[in-house]
C-alpha cells in the first residue's frame, strides 16, 4: 500500500459515535450493532474466535448465532463477563496488556479488537501478539485524524470533545491516539498484511475506494482492519 490507502467498502459499515453503545443499530442483524456487522461478514463460518474486550459479549453472541463459530472473549469489567456468562458464552476475565503472551500461536482462526487498542497501554505489543495468537486479526478504532478532532485543535486550542472523543481529557480512557494513517504505519513496521480496509465517516457510511489516503485520514471517523501475519 503505497502512495495512497485503497479501503474498501461494504454495506452496513460504521463509525464511532458519542459511546460505544450509542454506535447504530441495524434490523438486517436483529438490533445488532452496524460496526458487529461489518466483522460478522468477515469471520469464516465455524471460525475458532477470540474477542478481546468483549464488553457483554453482543459481537461473540452474533458470531455464534449467524456464524456457528467456537468463540472465547477476555473481558477487563466484572460486570461485561458477567453479562456475558448469562448469554451462555465462554468468556473469562483479563487484560489485554498483560495477558495475550500466555496464550500459544495460531491458537485462534480470527482475533478481533474493537475500537480498544487506543485505549491499551502497549499498542504495538498488543498487535504483535494478536498476530502470534490468531491466523488473522480484526481490529477497529476510531480515526484522531478526523477533522472534527483537528479543529478543535486548532481553532479552540483544546483537547477535543467530540462524537469521536466523548470525555475530557482527565477521564477519556484512550492513552494512545492514533489516525488511519499512523495506523497503516504501525502494521508496516512489525510487518504486518493488510487483506482488507475499511474507512466508515461520521454518518457511519463506507467512503468511496478510489479517493486517495489523506481524504480517509481526514474525513473517516473509523477504520476497521482486516490484518494477516506475513510468512517468514
């Protein structure tokens, strides 16, 4: 992927709004959330997933209803696996900063990560061992480069509070802000195989493929990647 990101779309993508569960919702998934539909129809069907900061499990609920897949989830909140364990699902409680290096390589078929690696202390050690861990890895997060975030910046001079970045700056809990494009560079250097990109706008929207990076970078307000560990 050189001198511009090709992202492509498809039906029913989304974008980050003021929280997590205020993210859309869509009949074609029975309520579910539009972005948990944009990894449902990139999972493989009886697919071994494990979702990291699962939250109540909603995303791993749909995969095994819609995908028959063997799914676990790791879950920080006593609250989320508990949430979780009543929807009958696998989940146990943990951390993604201290706890992937304990599980072997190529343990799952597909990892997914959504919109949480902002928040992990280590994002690129996070990555790596989502990498080891699973034959392919789906990560969404929402896009700091979005032009919301940047005018508040530079016209106001203040941390951003935005549909994208809903807390202030003493409570938000993303530690590493990153853009598409910081994102696209990450996987460059630990060298990692983009298969698939998606950049969703504000209106939660797949924008068009044949515009050239910095237009994503600008004006999508998430990304959601498909990634692959290159062969040695």
């Amino acid at each position: 992927m050189s001198g511009s990101m090709l992202f492509k779309g498809s039906p029913g993508n989304t974008a980050p709004w003021q929280t997590t569960d205020a993210l859309p919702r869509t009949p074609e998934g029975n309520g579910a959330r539009v972005d948990h539909i944009v990894v449902l129809g990139l999972v493989p069907p009886s697919a071994r997933v494990l979702d990291i900061g699962c939250g109540d499990g909603s995303l791993l609920a749909l995969l095994r209803d819609r995908r028959s897949i063997d799914g676990r989830g790791i879950e920080l909140s006593r609250d989320g696996v508990n949430a979780c364990l009543a929807r009958g699902l696998s989940v146990i409680q943990g951390d993604a900063d201290t706890d992937l290096e304990n599980y072997p390589d190529d343990a799952f078929d597909v990892v997914v990560l959504s919109q949480t690696i902002q928040a992990t202390r280590n994002p690129r050690i996070v990555l790596e061992h989502l990498l080891r861990i699973g034959r392919q890895v789906i990560i969404s997060f929402p896009n700091f480069g979005h032009w919301r975030v940047r005018s508040e910046l530079a016209l106001r001079g203040r941390m951003p509070v935005t549909e994208i970045m809903p807390d202030a700056w003493w409570e938000t809990p993303n530690i590493h802000h990153c853009t598409i494009r910081d994102f696209v560079g990450l996987c460059r250097l630990i060298g990692a195989r983009i298969e698939h990109a998606t950049a969703l706008d504000a209106s939660g929207r797949p924008m068009r493929f044949s515009m050239p990076w910095w237009v994503w970078n600008l004006f999508g307000a998430q990304g959601v990647f498909l990634l692959r560990r290159r062969a040695d």
